[in-house]
C-alpha cells in the first residue's frame, strides 16, 4: 500500500527497508523507551530488522496487519515515523484493527502522524471496510492523546497496569473511531 499527503507518503514496509528501520529505532531509542516494550540487543541489529520485513511482509499478506512506514516529503529514504493497522478483522461479527504509531523525534508538533493517521483512517474505511479502529495511549502521552482526539477518536475505558512498556506497568487509554459509512459486505 501506499498513500500520499500533502506533506506526508506512508506505505507498507518492504524487504529492502530493514536498515531504514534500524536507523528509526536506532536514534530514537531514549525517545521511545517510554512507550515501547524492552528490546533486547538483537533489536538493533540489521539481521533482526531483515527478519521483522519477512514476517511483516507475510502478516500483510495474511490480511491480519499492515506495517507501514511515514516519510516527510519529498525524503523518501529517512523514516519519519511509523503507523500500523494491526489484529485486522475484516469479517463477521467485528470489522476492527487496531491502529499503533510512533514519530521521530525531531518531527513532533508538526502535523506529520496526523496527516499519516487521517491517511489510514481513510484506507480502513473506505477500503478495507472496517467498522471500528481502536487506538490507546499512555495517559501522561498528551501529544499521543492530541493526535487521535483531531481525528475524531473517543475515549471508551480505562485500563490499569494494562501494558508493560517503559520499564513498568501503564496504565492506558483506549479509543475508537467508528465508520459511520459502514456497508455490508
């Protein structure tokens, strides 16, 4: 897949990205530790990214997730950010993914991961026909908690010690955006 913004080009990811993945990671290790699971050594290394294409590549073929990658126009060779729609569902009784994503950190507060988001939004809508995205985020994350309140999603639980990232349990909040042009299929 590949979609193009004003400012942004978002596409699923491709064998030949796993250096472009390392570097993401790489120099966004500190700004992501809050927010991420614990990675061991492996994480950063080109053979581990090598793996991660083939099986993301496969998961996409599966329907089951999509991996995708955010450039800022008009560079498409440093990774921006990253967005993924993930535990797709698109059959009876659910039509629902998940949406996860992360920025650079020189990035943030400029609109990127909201352009990228409205991006894939549109396409789990209007393509894949999904009813439901689901989104969460750490309650002290307030730019993470800006970008999915714009694009519409709203607030449905709170869930205590939900996700071991940053070192300790989180809480997190998770939200939805429901498809008010739904069909059936």
């Amino acid at each position: 897949m590949r979609f193009e913004g004003e400012r942004v080009i978002v596409r699923s990811c491709a064998e030949g990205d796993a250096l472009a993945y390392l570097s993401y990671f790489d120099r966004n290790r500190a700004h992501l530790e809050p927010w991420e699971p614990a990675h061991d050594a492996t994480f950063y290394t080109e053979t581990y990214w090598q793996e991660r294409m083939r099986s993301n590549i496969a998961d996409r073929a599966r329907g089951t997730n999509d991996r995708m990658v955010i450039f800022e126009k008009p560079d498409e060779t440093v990774i921006a950010g990253m967005i993924s729609l993930m535990s797709v569902m698109a059959r009876a009784p659910v039509w629902n993914a998940r949406i996860g994503y992360s920025l650079d950190r020189t990035k943030e507060g400029r609109g990127l991961m909201s352009e990228a988001l409205a991006l894939i939004v549109r396409y789990a809508f209007e393509d894949l026909n999904l009813k439901r995205l689901l989104a969460g985020f750490v309650p002290y994350n307030s730019r993470s908690a800006s970008v999915l309140e714009r694009a519409g999603f709203v607030r449905d639980c709170y869930l205590r010690e939900y996700l071991y990232v940053g070192g300790a349990w989180q809480d997190h909040v998770d939200t939805s955006l429901v498809n008010p042009h739904w069909r059936v299929p």
